[in-house]
C-alpha cells in the first residue's frame, strides 16, 4: 500500500496530474487537479490511495492524509465508487459535508453527480459519528489569472464539472455567471458546484 509519493509535477489536466518520481511518470486521479496548479514544475508532495480492480490499478491523490481517509470512509459505504466519492470532495469544502452527515442533511448530499436519496441516505446511516475527528485544511491557495488566461482557466474548469459527471446542459448555465468572474481553475469549479447545488 502506497502512503505517498514525492516528486515533479509535471502534468495536469482535468481529472489528475502526473508526478515524476525515479524516472517514471505516475498518473493520479483528484477531486480537483487544478489545485496543484501553483505547483506546476515543482516537487510536489502527494498522498496516495490505491484502488484496485479487476480490469487496471488506479492511483488516486489528496493534499492531506485527513482528506484521504475521508475519501475512503466514502467508498465504504454500499453505493459509492471512487468517482462518487471524489465528486463529493470536489465540492471545495469537506468540512461541510462532514456537517451535512452529521445533521442527516440528505437533501445536500444529493445535490452531488450520482448521489441519490438512497445512497444519502446510506452515507448518513455508514458514517454519521464516524467523522468528528476530522478536520480538513483548505485547497492550495491560488494567485489570480491573468485576463489574457481567463478563457483557458475557463475552459479547464468546464472540463473538471464534465469529469465529476455533469452535463453540457447543466454547466451552459452557470457559464455565464463564472464569466463575470477572474478566478482559478479551482475556484471555477468551487462556484459552479455551488451554482449547481442550488438548481
């Protein structure tokens, strides 16, 4: 079991990043890559939960052992896959859906991609009390955009919510209101999340 991995980050995109450890290009899925973005080109400290199945062996990444461990609390629960559960930690804030279990808020949990009332119900009934003890660090803060970036930053936010499994129709309305705004790719999708959350 790998507990973490050290090295270059020297790709993202938008469903994981690359980190260059011993020669050898390790590909690691996160809730949000773009939040390495400040550490592009830079030794990069990751922590790693293996994933295994029958058909491929998948390296999914976390800024903190914290954020890990609640990312696997998630997929002990019936109902919830490594794409769910990364979904949900996307949301930007992890402290908040620990507050959502706690209360039985099933309504906020469904307002994530492929969480519905069961499973909401499943995750409250798994984990309610299970989760006090964590207390998760906010994402790598970001230095703002250049004007002559927006689009680009734009676009890679768009390509994050189509990964956590929102549709074209759905992101084309919260579209314009991000435009109103010079942000990071992180911060993008942390407002679109909550846009979408509303609808």
């Amino acid at each position: 079991m790998f507990d973490y991995i050290k090295g270059i980050l020297t790709y993202l995109s938008g469903n994981g990043i690359v980190i260059e450890n011993g020669g050898f290009g390790y590909r690691i899925l996160c809730a949000n890559p773009f939040s390495y973005q400040p550490l592009l080109n830079k030794e990069t400290k990751v922590y790693l939960y293996q994933y295994l199945r029958e058909d491929a062996s998948l390296l999914y990444g976390f800024q903190t052992r914290e954020e890990r461990e609640l990312f696997v609390r998630l997929l002990s629960v019936s109902g919830i896959g490594p794409k769910n559960a990364l979904a949900i930690l996307a949301s930007g804030d992890p402290d908040e859906v620990i507050q959502a279990i706690e209360a039985e808020d099933e309504k906020f949990l469904t307002r994530f991609p492929g969480i519905g009332r069961k499973t909401a119900g499943q995750i409250v009934l798994d984990l309610k009390g299970k989760l006090k003890e964590f207390s998760i660090q906010p994402s790598l803060s970001k230095e703002s955009e250049t004007d002559t970036q927006l689009e680009n930053t734009l676009a890679e936010a768009v390509d994050v919510l189509s990964m956590l499994g929102y549709s074209e129709r759905e992101i084309r309305k919260v579209v314009p209101e991000l435009r109103k705004q010079n942000l990071s790719a992180e911060n993008y999708v942390k407002v679109a999340l909550k846009q979408l959350s509303k609808r």
